[in-house]
C-alpha cells in the first residue's frame, strides 16, 4: 500500500516538474549526481531536431518563402525565392522588399505588410522584380507575424512563380482575339459577293452619268447657269446627271465606311461610346443580299443611350446574328417571312436591349442549350463552323453584356443582347464654320502619294487660299526644313517611304507649331501602330472619301484655332 502511494506522490511530482519546466517556472531538473541538467538537455536536443525539420521542409520547398519587418526589410529568405529572383538568401536578407517591387507596387505593398486584419490574406497577383531587372509574375499568400506578446510585427509570405501560366494565358487570349478577328473577316468574306453588287450598282450609276456629262462637253455643249444650278443648253439637266452620281457616289462611300468597321484587325479594339443604331443600320447593309430575297425587315428602334462597346466587335455580333436569322428562312419567300431590330432602354438595369427575331422554323429543345458550345451547329455542312454563336458570346461577355437565345419550333428564334451604357461622355464635334465667316487667304500644304487626290485638293481649296501640293512626305519635310511654313497642313496617312505619322514625329522634332497644325486625311488606317496613333492624337482627322464643303469647314476649324496665318498673302 505504502509502495502504490509512494508511487502515486513520485508520479504527480513528475508531472508537476513537467509542467512547471514546460510554462518557465523552472529552467531545468538537475541531476543529484552528476549536477548537470538532463531535462533541458533533452528538450534543447528536441527543439533543435524540431528546427532541422522545419528548415528542411523551407528550404525544399517549391515555394518562396520570406518575412518582412514592418519597415519592409526582408529578415528571413529561403532558397527557392533566393533562386527565383536570382540572388542568395545572404543578398536578400537585409534588403528593402520595395527593391523587388515595380514603383506603381510600393503603396499597396506597405499597405499590406502594415495591415492588421489579414492574419491569413487571400492570394494575389503581384509581379516582382529579379536582379537582372526582369519581370517574374508570382501569387502571393501571406499573413501577420507576431511576436510572443502578440504585437504585430511584420509579414510571413508565401510565393509561387506564375510567369509560365501568365504566358501561357496571353498566349490563349491573342489565339482567341486572333480567332475574333478572323471569324469577322470570313463573315465579310461570306458577303462579299453581295457587298460587290451593293457598290456596282450605284458605281455604274457614276461611271454612266460621267460618261453622259464627258460626252456632251466634247459635243460643245455650253454650261450656262440657272435658278437651279448648270445645264447643258437645248440638253437634258446636267445638274441632273451631276445629282445622280453624287448621290451614286455616297452609297458607295457608305458602304465603304461600313466595310472598315468590320475590317479592322486590330484584335485590342477600344472600347468607346458605340450608337449602336447606326452599328445596326451598318450591318443591315452589309447583310442586305442575304436578307432580301428571304425577309421583310421591320425595324423597331427604341430611344436609346449611347452603350459601351467596340464598334467593330458589336457589328460582328449584330451581323452574326443577322446573317443567322436570313439563313433560317428559304429564299423565294420574302412577303412571307420577318426579320424584326428592335431596341429599348432597360431603366432598371441601366441597360441598352437589343432584340433580333426571324419567323424562321426555330430551334428544337435538345438544340436550344448548346448553340453556344464551340463548333456545335445545325446548318448544312459549308454553311457554318459551329463558332460564330461561340464568339458572339464570348465578345459580349466581354463588353459586360448578356446573350441569350429564345425560340419556339415553328414560330421562331430571338436573340437579346443587353449591353452596358457609356459612362464617358461623347466627342463633341465642333460646329462647321458658316461660309460668310470664311477668313483671309492662307498657305496650305498638300501631302498625299495619290496625284488625283493631290489635283482635286488644290482644285478645291486653290481659289481661297495659296495651295502647295507635294506627293511624298518627305518632299513636305524638304520643303520645311528649307524654312518655308504652312498655316495647315493637309497629311495623307498611309504613304510609301515615309507615312504621315512619321512626317508628324520629323516635325514635333524640328517644328512643333508645325505638326500641331496638320491635318490627317485617312482612307483607312491598316497597321496597329497607325490606329492607336490616330486614336491617341489630338489632330483633326477627316475620312476619305469627304464633301468639299467638309474639307473647307476643317481647314477654316484648323485656322480658327486660336492661330494667325503663319505668313499671310495679299488679298486678291
């Protein structure tokens, strides 16, 4: 009995002595012969195996890991950000993690390191800076250091390099933008023989009503002028032929207009503010010879805001959509079917409907949920890849927009679109300048590689003002750096040799009240350099093909512009 109650005492001391050693109320338990102290001794060997394994576990792993003080200095590396980043873990140590920083980075790093409320933070994306200065983009977990009494002091983080993975999506994102783009460009393709038709018919209408005016001036044929303009005397009205070509003329131009919106390649279009009434007209006219033989169209046009979008990206959507809804109906048949464009202002969602609806033979059930999946189509095989629907969705989604689909066997499909309103404000043109306000003459140079153009300009603009016409840039650059100087200067964009961008970048150099004064003519803008120039400059830019009376009211908006002549001729 007196050995179990022995036993008990020595056992409850033992554990008494553990604990006491354990919460510091005791250093050690000496040994009674040899006076050295055994327990430290074994909890000191525990703590440093204990160490070796956590090191080792740091040291092996495949992520970075570190710690900063709340000054930002690194106080612990380990190899694997050491190797990442290209230093030592004794080069890190000691170091401003601000070094590793882009400078944009410095404010929200301080931010975080300093932050008291994320003892364990969500991962980001962040991009760190190795010693040979390049970019590594890595995700970042981390969370608060504290020291024994609990007071925050620095941050325990944990990296990953993402470099190959962030390649890899850019990668996906310029195959998916290139693939974008080249559905638009096979959708114009598809159009392409009714677009032809669309310009020669009005074409034919220029080329007959010139050949009518060319022939009666080789007659002799006398203009003389009347109440309502020129004629031909004891001939048919030649103001009538000059009326008809220029109205044969405009279809054509729109048309033309119509066919850079879908055309540009530029796989990065910016997003503006789109009126997506005249996207939708466009794209009406591109489809035109797809719809009428099929369809009558109805158009239901709601009072809508401007939305925000890419004007070439929602046109491949609406004419995606159009050509799909003429492509549901038979030829032959076009009194008895319709298409339906219908637009309203949600005020609820703050959002821009669109509506596309045909009376085709609609889509079945089993159909109706995977019209959107990639390279699933009912059409006839020739007549689609499957990825039109695909696209739409993808490019609308990324307009943070919606597409969906409704449609009833027998009835007919709807596609809605809902588009996000433009929050910044339209570019407010500038009004024309009245021709009683016309001043005095000025000295306008000419820059265009097209002679024609060049001739018609000086033809145009050579009774008001003094006209120099050039057809290579670096003619005009000759001409300036000579010291001669121009009130406005009228630029071709795309020429040979030297382009108007690069005669505008000549003279910021050497002339700079000279480049502010060009104006860039364009008949299309086919690099991307040359589109995010354009997109970027302040410059008045005017469309090929232009009205004399636009060009005369740029010119005048040029001069107007809080500047004199640079030197004035006489009157005449």
């Amino acid at each position: 009995m007196n050995n179990g109650r022995t036993l008990r005492r020595r056992l409850a001391e033992a554990d008494a002595t553990i604990a006491a050693l354990v919460s510091g109320e005791i250093d050690a338990v000496v040994d009674s012969r040899s006076r050295s102290p055994v327990l430290l001794a074994m909890a000191q060997q525990a703590l440093r195996e204990s160490e070796a394994r956590y090191r080792s576990i740091v040291e092996t792993s495949n992520e970075g890991i570190f710690t900063v003080a709340l000054d930002a200095t690194l106080t612990f590396a380990n190899r694997r950000i050491a190797d990442l980043l290209g230093y030592t873990p004794a080069d890190l140590i000691g170091r401003s993690l601000l070094e590793l920083l882009p400078a944009h980075a410095y404010e929200r790093a301080m931010l975080r390191i300093s932050s008291l409320d994320h003892d364990v933070d969500g991962a980001s994306e962040v991009t760190i800076l190795k010693k040979d200065g390049t970019e590594l983009h890595v995700e970042l977990k981390s969370s608060v250091v504290r020291d024994e009494h609990g007071k925050h002091v620095g941050m325990l983080a944990m990296m990953t390099d993402r470099t190959r993975r962030r390649q890899a999506e850019e990668a996906l994102r310029k195959i998916e933008a290139q693939l974008i783009v080249s559905d638009r460009m096979a959708s114009v393709g598809t159009l392409a023989a009714g677009v032809a038709h669309e310009i020669n018919n009005p074409l034919a209408a220029v080329t007959a009503n010139l050949a009518f005016i060319a022939e009666h001036c080789r007659c002799g044929g006398a203009l003389s002028p009347t109440a309502d303009g020129c004629e031909v005397s004891g001939q048919p009205s030649m103001q009538d032929a000059i009326k008809d070509a220029r109205e044969a003329a405009e279809r054509v131009r729109i048309i033309v207009r119509d066919l850079m919106i879908f055309s540009r390649a530029r796989p990065d279009e910016l997003i503006g503010a789109v009126d997506v009434h005249r996207v939708l007209d466009s794209t009406v006219r591109m489809a035109w010879n797809e719809i009428r033989h099929r369809a009558q169209l109805v158009r239901n046009y709601g009072s809508v805001p401007l939305v925000s979008a890419s004007e070439a990206r929602l046109g491949q959507v609406m004419l995606n959509l159009l050509v799909n809804a003429a492509q549901a109906l038979p030829e032959g048949h076009a009194e008895h079917h319709a298409i339906s464009l219908s637009t309203w202002f949600d005020r609820d969602r703050q959002r821009v409907m669109v509506e596309i609806r045909d009376t085709g033979v609609g889509i079945s059930p089993e159909h109706i949920n995977r019209i959107f999946d990639p390279f699933f189509t009912t059409k006839d095989v020739g007549l689609g890849t499957g990825l039109g629907l695909a696209i739409c969705q993808r490019i609308v989604t990324d307009l943070d927009g919606e597409l969906t689909v409704r449609s009833e066997l027998g009835t007919g499909t709807t596609f809605s679109v809902s588009l996000p309103i433009a929050t910044m404000p339209s570019v407010v043109k500038p009004l024309p300048v009245p021709a009683n306000e016309r001043g005095a003459r000025a000295r306008i140079l000419i820059v265009d590689d097209e002679e024609l153009i060049v001739r018609s300009l000086v033809r145009t603009l050579g009774g008001e003002h003094d006209v120099v016409g050039v057809t290579a840039a670096r003619e005009a650059l000759a001409l300036l750096e000579a010291g001669d100087r121009f009130d406005v200067i009228l630029c071709d964009i795309m020429m040979p040799e030297m382009t108007g961008v690069d005669l505008y970048g000549e003279l910021m150099r050497m002339a700079p009240d000279q480049a502010h004064r060009m104006m860039f003519l364009t008949g299309g803008a086919f690099t991307p350099s040359t589109q995010a120039f354009l997109a970027e400059s302040s410059n008045l830019q005017l469309e090929k093909p232009y009205a004399p009376i636009q060009l005369r009211d740029a010119v005048q908006l040029v001069l107007r512009d809080g500047r004199s002549p640079a030197n004035p001729s006489p009157e005449c």
